[in-house]
C-alpha cells in the first residue's frame, strides 16, 4: 500500500510546488509509482508538469464533490508519473463543502481506492491552512515541510506544528512529521546556517540531509513544462532532488518518531 505525503506550509514561497513536482519526478526515476495530487487552486503543480489547468475533464475539484474518481480525473506526465489536475475550481469546492458531513475525510476517502496502485501519492497543498489543506492532512501518512532558513521560519513552523498535532488529535491519528526539507539554501549566508543549526537541534534526523540549493535551472523547468531531471538532470538542483527521493525511500524502512514528540520539541523552543 502506498505512503500518502502532504507537502504543506502555510508560508508561501518556500518551495512546496517545486518540491513536490519534482520529488514526484525523481521517485518515478527510482521506478517507483507514483501520483502526485494537486490541491492547490492555482494549479501550479499542474502547469509545471506540462498539462493545462483550464482543459476539459474532471479534476480534483470534482474528486472532492464526488463527482468523479481519482481515476477518472487522472493525466500522465512526461516525467513518468500520473497527476490529479489542480485548478481555480478547488476554490469553488472549499466553499461547497463548508457545511458537508466528514468533509475533511474526502480526499481520504478518494484517494483509498487507488493507494495500493502506488509506492507513493505526493499532495500539493495550497499556502494556507483551510480546508483543501485540512483534507490533505487527513488523508496523508505524513506531512513534508519544505522551508527557507530565514529570520520568521521557525515562528511558521511552530504554528505548522500545532496545526499538524491538532490533525492528529482529531482527523487522524496515524498523522506524523515526515521531514523538514530546507530549500533555497544559500551555504555562504550566515543566518541560513544558524538556523538550518537550529533545526538540527531540536528535530535531529527529521531533518533532511538533503539540503536544495538555490538553482536558476529549478526556477526555468516549470515554464517548459518540465521537471529538473527532464530540464537539466546535470544541474545542482536535480542533483539534490534525485539525492531527496533516495533518501525519502530509505526513510521509508526507518521506524517513525511522534509528531507529539516533535511538536514538544519546537514548542519548548519558541
């Protein structure tokens, strides 16, 4: 059965599309199956893979309303891995299911009947907390958080946390910390390191050893419709997703430590 991992921040900007389009693409790499959920309503994920977000067909907004099934909303990218089209719709589905029973169970529920078809299902989440997200963080094993190593990072972080361990309390208690990914790492910046130095501290090897750097050929591939491998599988930036499949597989086989625990260790840190 496949591993569910929402890649959330409510901080915009940090690199949560990027990550999750071409994560996708470096697991298919690895030959692994793999899904990649958009539910983002700008649809960016969509877009970066080559597929047009205003085509004709269902998408995740009709997979939440329930009119349509993961596998009839499905498209294939060119980087070897099958995607769930996000668009502006999802905006109109929040709003739908604002008074609908279990609404925060329907993703979960889509999602159940394809999850043996895939080693891994990779949600997109939009930049904020509401309820796409929330329906994220209940269908996921794990949640994925990607941030820059910057002056208000950990503040995020802290309320992320909170977030994730109210999810666990009440929507889904198998809910844990999958890893915190630092992107956009600049090695010659003095405050990136104290508080990448800072993280390390206080979640140990939930931290990522892969670092991403910052990477002009990252920020061109998504214009061609492209991930990094497909774009420019020599650059640094490929170089670093390909090293964060390897070590998401090998994560995979380690045993989990609690979110609780994790969430103890960032609140007594703030």
């Amino acid at each position: 059965m496949g591993r569910i991992i929402a890649i959330a921040n409510q901080k915009g900007g940090v690199g949560k599309t990027t990550t999750a389009v071409n994560l996708a693409a470096c697991l298919a790499e690895a030959r692994r199956r793999v899904l990649l959920v958009d539910m983002d309503p700008q649809g960016n994920a969509t877009m970066a893979v080559g597929i047009d977000k205003h085509a004709e067909g269902p998408n995740g907004c009709n997979v939440l309303l329930e009119e349509a099934t993961v596998g009839d909303a499905l498209r294939q990218s060119s980087g070897g891995f099958d995607v769930v089209p996000g668009s502006a719709d999802l905006t109109a589905a929040e709003i739908k299911l604002m008074d609908a029973l279990a609404r925060e169970h329907r993703l979960r529920e889509a999602l159940s009947k394809v999850r043996e078809h895939y080693h891994y299902i990779l949600i997109d989440c939009p930049p904020s907390l509401n309820l796409l997200t929330l329906n994220a963080l209940t269908a996921a094993d794990g949640v994925l958080v990607p941030m820059q190593c910057e002056y208000f990072a950990l503040e995020g972080l802290s309320a992320l946390m909170n977030t994730i361990k109210a999810v666990k309390q009440r929507l889904n208690p198998a809910l844990e910390l999958e890893g915190i990914l630092r992107t956009m790492y600049d090695v010659r910046n003095n405050l990136a390191n104290e508080v990448s130095n800072q993280l390390l501290q206080h979640f140990g090897d939930k931290v990522y050893r892969t670092m991403i750097p910052r990477n002009v050929r990252v920020a061109e591939a998504p214009s061609h419709g492209q991930s990094i491998v497909e774009y420019d599988r020599s650059s640094r930036g490929s170089i670093a997703y390909l090293g964060l499949a390897g070590e998401v597989i090998r994560r995979e086989k380690q045993h989990p430590v609690s979110t609780s625990t994790d969430t103890a260790r960032m609140e007594a840190s703030t």
